[in-house]
C-alpha cells in the first residue's frame, strides 16, 4: 500500500473494518482525511467507526459498572449505527447485547441476541455459551 496515496488508505480501512480492527480502522481514516479533507466516503466511514468505537467503550464502562440497563441500550445503538457492518462486528454486537440482557431477567431476549450472532458468524464460541447459560437458566 502507497502510505500517500488517500484513497488506497481508505480501501485499507475498509478491509480492516471488515476484519474487526477497529483501533486501525479510524487511524487510517483519519489518515486518509489528512491527505484529502474532503474525502466525503472516508468521512462517512470515520465518523461511524468513531461512533462505534466510542459506543462500543461506554457500553464496556456501563457493563463493567454493572449499569446493565445502560449497557444494553448502548448495545442496541451501536447495532443501528451502520447496519452494513461487517459480520464479524455486528455478530460481537448480538454477542454482547445477550451478555447484558439477562441482568434484567429477560433471558429469551438473551438468547435470541445471541441465536442472531450465531446465525452471523457461527463460529462465535462465546454466543453458543451465552445461549448456553440461557437455556440452562429457563431450564428448555
């Protein structure tokens, strides 16, 4: 890749969006616009990366302080922030909206979140076991 060339780094933030490297992903981005401000694709892109990253912390900082209500509807904005997401992303997103749900109670929406990161990346060991821990919790 051409380190001055701004639309190959946009092409090289994609990819790496579309690999779940979303600390690179804005800093090439941010790059790209450094070199062409203008670049209206780049701009889209950098300030939903933005919006996901940033989202994607507080919904960590809600969780970590058990705010799981918070945490929950964090998860839930970040699924609608770009829906053309990659499936490994959004399939982390369902992921973790079912690790936050059942703090609440409401276990079938839990499982239901994580049956929807399975159907997007069915290799997702930790949405089988959130899935798991649900039914065993319903006892199904």
């Amino acid at each position: 890749m051409e380190p001055t060339n701004a639309d190959a780094l946009y092409v090289s933030a994609l990819c790496l969006h579309y690999e779940d490297g979303l600390e690179k992903v804005v800093q090439c981005f941010m790059q790209s616009l450094r070199m062409i401000p203008g670049h209206e694709k780049a701009c889209v892109a950098c300030r939903d990366a933005k919006a996901l990253k940033q989202n994607k912390e507080d919904g960590n900082k809600a969780l970590k302080e058990e705010n799981y209500k918070l945490a929950y509807e964090l998860s839930t904005e970040v699924l609608g922030i770009n829906p053309n997401n990659n499936i490994k992303t959004n399939a982390k997103l369902c992921c973790n909206q079912g690790r936050v749900t059942p703090k609440p109670r409401k276990l079938d929406d839990a499982m239901e979140d994580c049956t929807n990161a399975v159907k997007l990346n069915d290799t997702s060991s930790k949405a089988y076991l959130r899935r798991t821990q649900g039914y065993t919790d319903t006892e199904q």
